[in-house]
C-alpha cells in the first residue's frame, strides 16, 4: 500500500470501539480501512471489519454486507474468523437504505458478541445528499455511535456532512487527504468486479429443490428466473445466496442454484431485487410488473373458500 504520511499520524492514538470510514468512491477509503484494519491486528487487537458496500464488497458477494473477526495472532486481510452476512437485496442503498441501515447494526452487535474490541466499519461511497448519501451516514452515526469517523476526501466533496459534524459533540472527527495512488475506476470496472465475485461464489454451486411453504418467503412467493434470494436463518443472518431455477407454483416449490448443501438452519427465503445471469453472471435490476387478473395470485386464501 503507498500510504500517506498523513494517514500514519492519524492512528497515533488508542482507538477502541466502531471506527467508521466515509468517503466517496476512489477516494481510498476501503484502502485507508484495511490500512486501519491490519493496524490494529498488529497492535494485539481483537478487530472485525465490516463491509458496508454492497455493490462493491470485499468480504462476501455483491448484495451482502459482512463482518468478519481476525483470528488470534492473524494480521493480514481478508480476515478469516467468524463471520456474519446481511442481505441487503441490491447493489445499491437506494431504495434499500433501511435494510442496509438495519443490518450495519446488526452485524457491528454480532461482532462484539464475538469478542471484538474495535469494528472497523468501511461505508459504501453514497455520499451526495441529493441521493441520500447524507441521511443515510448521519443514520449510521446515530445508531452506531462510533469512536471515530474518519473522513477521507479529494475535493470538499463531504462539505455537507463534514459541516455539521465540525460542530457536534456526538462523535471524535478525523479527516484526512484522499490517497495519491487512488484508481479511478468507471461503471465498467464495478460490473466487472460484481461479475467476477458473483462468478467465484457461484462456482461451486448445485441445485437445491425447496418446498417454499415450509418456511418464510420474504416478501412474498413471487419468483422471477434468474432472482437473487437470499437463505437466512433464524436470526435474519444470511447463510447462502441463490439463483432461482426453476418454480413450479402448483406444487409450491422452487429450485435455487447455490453453493449451499443443505438446508439445515435455514428459516426464511428472502427474495432480492436482482437478476443474476448464471452463464455471464452479468447483473440486472428487477423490475416487477404490475399485478393483473391474469397473473396467479400466491397471496394466501383468507376467504375460507
């Protein structure tokens, strides 16, 4: 990593608890994390880092947020201790901010369940308060309550959320230069990058028969081919993605293509708002038509008819 002298002085000090890292994209924020990460790792740190990206994740699949805790006496990344997964549904925050919201909490809770001391909390790079980028951080900072934010920015781009936080008492600010040796990388490069995760997560994938109303289907049994779905357990973590195969509505079931074995610990199937290719493993947004007469109701029958 070519770090920045900058970046070295701003962790001479003792950090503990969640230590949250904004940024917009190519600033060098995921880099200044793991940098951040590894750090603390060689100080003797029990120290999970939480993906908070699910369009460009670094832990688990596109559409999932992840935490994971470094081994006792591992230093490098990616950390390869317990670990918990979130389904965010999409690649994007928007439209999806409550569920990322929601799972950034629940996955820096299970990380101190497992023993960590500090959660490094690597953020997506929505920051335009026009998109939500401002509501969704300051949402962030309220529920997590972190340590430190550190901000890393090029060109004032965090004005707007940097402003406010100046003036506040609720959080320790650190702001830093962005890194000289960022690549910029275009929309080409991100697809790219989902499809080559979605591809090395899939490789090992098989077809798995599901009676779908033995367990929750969230938010209703409405399957697309080629829909992304998420296999949670009972405590809402995800275990396994999936790619719907194939679905028979009659008999109620539906084949995934998934890495996983079994369905041992799974509860809920949560249906995401993606289509997978599963040759080019190419991604597309799911657009649901509207429902008309034509189309078979799977609401349940409440009539008593």
């Amino acid at each position: 990593m070519d770090i920045p002298r900058a970046w070295e002085q701003a962790l001479q000090q003792d950090l503990r608890g969640v230590l949250m890292v904004i940024g917009a994209p190519d600033a060098g924020k995921s880099t200044f994390a793991q940098y951040l990460f590894r750090r603390l790792c060689l100080n003797g740190l029990r120290t999970a880092y939480l993906d908070g990206d699910p369009g460009q994740s670094r832990l688990g699949p596109p559409t999932t947020i992840t935490t994971a805790l470094n081994p006792e006496n591992q230093t490098g990344f990616p950390p390869t201790g317990q670990w918990r997964r979130w389904f965010v549904g999409a690649t994007s925050p928007r439209g999806h901010m409550l569920s990322l919201v929601v799972g950034t909490a629940r996955l820096a809770e299970a990380a101190r369940r497992m023993g960590a001391v500090c959660v490094v909390h690597d953020t997506c790079g929505l920051v335009d308060p026009s998109s939500g980028g401002l509501a969704l951080k300051l949402a962030k900072i309220d529920l997590l309550r972190p340590a430190v934010v550190f901000a890393i920015q090029a060109d004032g781009e965090l004005a707007p959320l940097l402003a406010p936080l100046r003036r506040s008492r609720r959080v320790r600010l650190v702001e830093l230069p962005a890194s000289p040796a960022r690549r910029p990388r275009d929309m080409s490069d991100r697809q790219a990058y989902r499809r080559d995760r979605f591809a090395s997560y899939f490789a090992p994938a098989r077809l798995l028969e599901i009676d779908w109303t033995r367990r929750a289907v969230l938010p209703r049994p409405f399957f697309q081919p080629h829909q992304l779905v998420a296999l949670e357990d009972r405590r809402g973590f995800t275990r396994g993605l999936g790619l719907v195969h194939s679905f028979d509505i009659p008999a109620r079931q539906v084949t995934l293509l998934t890495p996983l074995d079994s369905l041992s610990g799974i509860e809920t199937l949560h249906l995401g708002d993606l289509l997978v290719d599963p040759q080019t493993f190419r991604d597309s947004p799911l657009h649901f038509p509207p429902m008309d007469s034509s189309r078979p109701s799977l609401r349940p029958n409440t009539s008593g008819k």
